[in-house]
C-alpha cells in the first residue's frame, strides 16, 4: 500500500518530538529507543535515529552519559535536558492546537 507523501513528511516532522518523548521519564540508549518507536508502529530506523541523536545533543536538548553494558561495549543512555522538556512541552501545546483546529473546522 503507497502512502501519501503528505502523510510521510507529516510522520518524518514527528520524529524529533518522539524521540524527546522516548528519553523524558527514562534515560534509554540508542536501540531502546529505536524499539520504542518500533512498538508505537513509528517506522524509524538506525541509519535516521543516530544522526537525529547526534544533532538533539548539540543543539543541547539532551545529554548524554556512557555506561558499562553487560552484555558488550560500554553504551550512551540518551536524557533530556531542561531545553529538551520545555521543546517537548512546546511541542505537545502546538500539536493540541493543531488537532483542535482540525477538529473545529468544518463541523
């Protein structure tokens, strides 16, 4: 089934906003993360996530700090930081407008 490229772009907007949601409560390395989105039937992958993670930590919305994995290498559990929930907090007030606004028109 060929999804309409409006809804793709809509859904590609979402994954900033997903990911902060995915580390608010919990700190979560890059696979957890990844398989969260996965069980929200978010089509995310790798080769998107890492570089999307890369940027949130320069533009200083989440921190991250490297922990002993014990079943391999050393991992980064990913957290958010205080910019991090107040672009999520904007993000999830911007998102209710929006589905406000689509429910009020044309009813």
């Amino acid at each position: 089934m060929q999804v309409d490229p409006k809804l793709v772009a809509l859904r590609r907007g979402l994954l900033e906003p997903l990911v902060l949601a995915a580390v608010e409560s919990r700190q979560r390395y890059a696979a957890e993360i990844l398989a969260v989105l996965q069980e929200a039937n978010f089509p995310a992958q790798e080769g998107t996530l890492y570089p999307l993670l890369s940027r949130l930590r320069r533009d200083g919305l989440v921190h991250h700090e490297w922990r002993e994995s014990p079943s391999g290498p050393p991992r980064k559990y990913f957290s958010l930081t205080d910019a991090g929930r107040n672009q999520l907090a904007a993000f999830r007030d911007y998102w209710n407008e929006l589905t406000h606004m689509i429910n009020a028109i044309g009813r």
